[in-house]
C-alpha cells in the first residue's frame, strides 16, 4: 500500500481561485479598458523584477517594448484573442527576449483584458535520470509533434475507411473517396512540414498545370461546403504549363478561395471569380542564382466582398494580422509563403469603383527555374 503524504491525508477543501492564479507558472496581467495594468499575479512580479504596487497603475507601453508593433494594435482592440509564439519583448531595465504572448477579453467586461507571457523552454521527457530508457539519450518531448501524431493517426483510419468504401462505389461517386484520399495525403504532408517549420527547405516545384489546381482546390471546397454559390472561372486555355508544387498552390488556393467565400458572404449577390492570363513585364530581380526570372502567368481570385480594412491592407501577408474576430491571422502568411518558395509573388488590390478585392499570384513558367 502506497503511504500518502500527510497534505494528502488532510481535508484541505477546494483551492481559492486568487491561489489557484497566483501558483500560475506564466505571467499574467490584468488591463482596464485604457491598458493600464490592474492587477498582476506572482509569475509577472517576478518577470518585471518589480512588486505588484509599482506595476498596477502603469500602462502596457511604460512595461514593455514590442518588437512586432501589431501586439499594441491588436491589444487597443480590445476584444481581440492573439496567439503569438517568440516574440522579441524589451522589458523596461532587462535585456531583449522572447516570449509566447497570449491575450483574452474578459467575459462580460468590456475592453478588460488578460495578458499573459511565457517564455518558452524545452520539455524533457519525463524520466527520473534523464534517459530515453534502454541506455539511449533523452530526447525532448515537443508539443507539435505529439499533436502531429494524435491527428495523423485519426488521418490514417479516414483514408483507409475511403478506400475500403470506394470499391462498393460506382466511377462517378468513386470520385469523391478519391478525393478524400488525396486530400488526406495532403494534409498529412503539411503536418510533417508544419513539424520542422524551422529547418525545413521549399518542396520542390515540378512541371504542372495551373488549371487542374485550381479546379482541384474548388472541388475541395464544394466539397467542404455543398451548396453554396458556384465559382466564375475565366481561364486562358494557351497557358503554357507553370513550375510550382501542385500540393502547396492546392493549398494557396483553398485558402484564397475560403477567405473569398466569407468575404463575400453577406453581398446581395455573392462573387468569386477565378482567372488566369499572361501578365508580361512581371519578373523578379533576383531568382535562383541571381539571376532575373520572369512571372509572366498570372492567377487571379477576386471577390465582391467590401474588402479588407484599409488600415490593414498593407499588413495582411504579416502574421497575426486579420480583420475576423476569430482569426489568427496565419492563413495569408502562410499562402505567401507557399508562393515564395514557388518562385512567385502575391499581391492584393482594392477596385473600389467596381467592388472587387483582388489577389494576384504571379508564377515562373515550366522550364524557366532550375529544378
């Protein structure tokens, strides 16, 4: 029989919540609706390297200095949540460091906030010596990969489950488990790429067809979402083939097409429009190997939604930048990411005459980049 310390024998009763918040291992701290800082727990105390009747009363600039300037931005919204991992924050008397940086509105006060600040550190296995068992080397125990592993295993059963479903399909609906197939093969992709964000080098581009992405992406979506408003396609069918990933322009255009569809949501009559063209003049001054390279195929989503905030349109491809109340603001940074590393450009315009938003993708033609 295992013997109980003696805390564990005693009848303590339910934790007060002031305990339960000041034993929090992160900083945290309260701001009105001015950011003024309201009260702290101990973690921030010990952050600031000051005690809690200095810091209650200052506001949030006369604390810190934010590297990313969007985290003021995002916190003068005041009903924002914002998930931000390393960022450089220069606490007043300290040296520069980084730090994951969460905020929260507090349910039923508005324009009061949680800040909190952690900064990160690696997670040891959990071992009494250190060793990974069997006289091997620890290894670290990271969160992304082990969330990367709970969703892959589910991902396996789903593509297996569409693949024993479509041999008692007939060819037309065997289209559909095909789809889910691949669509699962590509998601499991992104998963191991998103594992090694850090390290990771750009997929490699090959020879494909602009065309067959595209309607791959909308088929996807049509999918994900039957019965909304049809897609307006405008495609140059003398298009030569382009030098992309056929994965990740599938994923730059699932994402384009998405945040076209929400824009547009609420217009009496909802528009997307998907076209491509030759786009002459457009190169990049320095490619692969310093050399100029040429974007002369243009990919155009455009919706007559009312378009992005104009105070944020020259921030949009920035991470944590969005104008949805629950969005991270990842998606556009990670579409022009994906376009980057193809070797191709995005930009975004406003026609406000005609009411249209525009994102424009300009890739290399097949042949023109070293593979």
């Amino acid at each position: 029989m295992i013997a109980l310390p003696e805390w564990r024998r005693q009848d303590t009763g339910k934790p007060d919540p002031k305990r339960v918040v000041a034993s929090l291992p992160l900083a945290l701290l309260q701001l009105d609706p001015d950011l003024v800082v309201a009260a702290v727990n101990p973690a921030a105390e010990q952050l600031l390297g000051q005690g809690a009747r200095r810091i209650i009363g200052k506001s949030i600039a006369e604390l810190f200095d934010f590297d990313e300037p969007l985290i003021l931005g995002r916190l003068a919204e005041g009903e924002a949540h914002l998930f931000a991992r390393g960022v450089r924050v220069h606490i007043r008397g300290q040296a520069p460091r980084r730090f994951d940086i969460m905020t929260s509105a507090v349910t039923h006060c508005p324009g009061w906030q949680l800040l909190m600040l952690h900064e990160g550190v690696g997670v040891e296995a959990l071992s009494g010596d250190g060793s990974g068992g069997g006289g091997g080397e620890g290894v670290a125990l990271r969160a992304p990969e082990v969330l990367a592993h709970e969703i892959k295993n589910p991902l396996a059963g789903i593509r297996g489950a569409a693949q024993l479903l479509g041999r008692k399909l007939n060819e037309r609906d065997r289209a559909l488990t095909g789809l889910i197939t691949a669509e699962v093969d590509r998601i499991a992709k992104l998963i191991d790429q998103m594992q090694s964000l850090s390290r990771r080098s750009a997929e490699p581009s090959q020879d494909c067809n602009l065309h067959e992405a595209a309607r791959r992406a909308q088929a996807v979506l049509a999918a994900a979402t039957p019965g909304t408003f049809a897609i307006e396609e405008e495609f140059d069918p003398s298009l030569p083939p382009i030098m992309a990933n056929p994965d990740s322009l599938v994923q730059v255009l699932l994402n384009l097409l998405s945040n076209a569809r929400e824009a547009c949501q609420g217009a009496p009559l909802p528009r997307i429009a998907v076209r491509t063209r030759f786009a002459s003049g457009i190169q990049l001054h320095a490619g692969p190997g310093g050399k100029p390279l040429r974007l002369p195929i243009e990919l155009r989503v455009s919706d007559n939604g009312p378009g992005i905030d104009p105070a944020l349109r020259d921030h949009i491809f920035e991470p944590f930048v969005t104008g949805k109340k629950s969005g991270q603001g990842l998606g556009l940074a990670l579409v022009q990411k994906l376009v980057r590393e193809m070797n191709g450009r995005i930009t975004h315009d406003r026609d406000e005459l005609g009411g249209w938003t525009h994102f424009r993708i300009h890739l290399p033609v097949a042949g023109s980049v070293p593979k």
